[in-house]
C-alpha cells in the first residue's frame, strides 16, 4: 500500500509538472534588467504598449508600470530622443517641423512602422448625426459650417473642439483631414489640451449633443464601453474598426513607429529592444494590447 502510495504521489507530481509547463507562457527571445531597461518616451496613446512591452521584457508587473509610466507626446517625445532624455519612442507621425528640427541639430533616426491607427470622430450619443463627409469636416473647422442642420442633424450649434497644435491627434487632423485648409483658431474654452479631457467634455457639454471631438482610435475605443455617453462617427460612410483600418478602407489611417537614434550601438539594450519590438515578438505584443499591428 505505501509503495502504491508513493507512485501516486510521484505520478501526480509528474503530471502537474507537465501541465504547469503547458500553460505557462512561452519565453521570450529578450530579457532586460529594469535598472538597464531604455527609457522610452512617445505619444500619450501607445503607453498602454510601452507598459506591455517592458511588462514582457522585463517581468515587471503592468499594474505598478501603469502607476509609473508617462510620455511626453509626440512632438516633445522626439525633443526628448534629440536631448539624450529619452532612447527609444514609441510614437505616432511627427509634423515635418520637429523632423526638421532634428535634421537641422545633425541626427539621424531609423523610424520603423510597427502599426496602425487612425484619426477618428466622436459626438454625444444622442446626436442624429452619423457620419460625415471630409468635406463637411472641412468645412466645420474652416468656420463655414457653424450649424448641425446643415449637415443632417437638429438645429443646433456645432461646438468644434481642437486639439492643442502639438499633439499627435492635432498633426493627423490637419495632415489627413484639413491637408492645405488652415482650421479657423477656436475659443479658448473649444481648445483641448488632454486626450481625456476632450472625451469627457463632448461627452457631458451642457449636458448637451452638439459637440464635436477627435482623437486617435485606440484612445477612443477604449472608452466607448464606458458610460461616457459619445458615439464615434463614419468618415465618409465607412465606420472606424480593426479591420477597416487594417485594410485601409477608413480613409483617415496613419502608422506609428517605433524610433532610435542611428548612431545607436548594436550590442546596446536600446537597438536589442528596438530590434526585438519591430520583429515578431513585438509583433505580438502590439496585437494582445489590441492595436493593429503592419503585416510584413
């Protein structure tokens, strides 16, 4: 009975090992000390894959990475790469004026695309409006178009929140949007300074459904199973999801990127942590965080 026993005992152990190790998580091909990790600066709405990049790399915990982990923005992120405050970034299209910035200051960047956004709009929920045009969009931060009526909806005032000139969501807009056509400047209290902030105020004006805001995807949708109370709009007919961004049928799509100094050494923690985000691993990781990542 005890020699029974025993073979049970070690039958059971055995078999638990192996399921251990079945639903254990593969290892990945990177591994970094936190003291030795990059610091990593970009735009506001890739710190959730900033947080699951060193979460994966390093074991750190994601809850204490969320409490700790801050980017800059995209415009000032890649002041950050120019002035050795940060090393890799994460971010979305940069305006040709921070490029040339960099160019003007002699150094040189590998910016890889690792996925895909894209600029979308949102009202209050109880708006009638469900899509617009881009150029009725056009028209509407032009100052041409001031009333919902005349573009389908009640006969109310278009309350056209802006981003501040800076902000990535701010560069997509006049970029893919407005392109040539100069926004008319907004009242102060219309001009945004915050990702967030523009989400809870289109979504609680006045208590209102006449505001009208814009923000990148990932952002967004991260919000709309809240009770926020906004609804994303079709850009020209097409509704913004994974899959028509991915294959590029919503029309207002750009890329992110994942940058490092040229001059960046090869055996250095920055280029194996660029290389290793813009390979396959990181391919994953960008998925599991729910962004579209590039097919090769």
């Amino acid at each position: 009975m005890k020699k029974i026993s025993s073979f049970l005992f070690i039958l059971i152990l055995f078999l638990s090992l192996i399921c251990c190790k079945n639903n254990s998580k593969p290892d990945i091909s990177l591994k970094i000390s936190p003291e030795d990790y990059p610091r990593v600066d970009g735009s506001t709405a890739t710190i959730p894959l900033a947080i699951a990049l060193r979460s994966a790399v390093t074991s750190e915990s994601k809850d204490v990475l969320e409490l700790s982990t801050t980017h800059s923005k995209t415009t000032e992120s890649f002041r950050s790469l120019q002035y050795d405050s940060a090393d890799l970034l994460i971010v979305y299209s940069p305006s040709e004026s921070v490029l040339n910035e960099l160019k003007y200051a002699g150094i040189d960047i590998i910016m890889k695309p690792i996925g895909r956004d894209a600029l979308v709009f949102f009202t209050n929920e109880s708006n009638s409006i469900d899509s617009l045009t881009q150029k009725q969009v056009q028209d509407i931060y032009m100052g041409n178009i001031t009333n919902w009526k005349d573009v389908g909806g009640p006969d109310s005032k278009i309350l056209a929140f802006q981003r501040d000139e800076e902000s990535g969501s701010q560069v997509l807009m006049q970029k893919l949007v407005m392109q040539e056509n100069k926004m008319v400047k907004p009242e102060l209290e219309f001009m945004i300074s915050e990702m967030g902030a523009i989400i809870e105020t289109v979504a609680d004006y006045n208590n209102d459904k006449n505001a009208l805001g814009y923000s990148v995807y990932y952002y967004i949708s991260a919000f709309l199973n809240k009770d926020h109370k906004i609804k994303l709009l079709k850009a020209n007919g097409v509704m913004p999801s994974n899959n028509t961004i991915k294959d590029g049928s919503y029309p207002y799509t750009q890329d992110f990127y994942a940058v490092i100094k040229s001059s960046e050494p090869e055996s250095s923690e920055t280029r194996k942590l660029f290389d290793f985000l813009v390979g396959e691993e990181g391919k994953k990781i960008i998925t599991e965080t729910g962004y579209v990542a590039l097919d090769d």
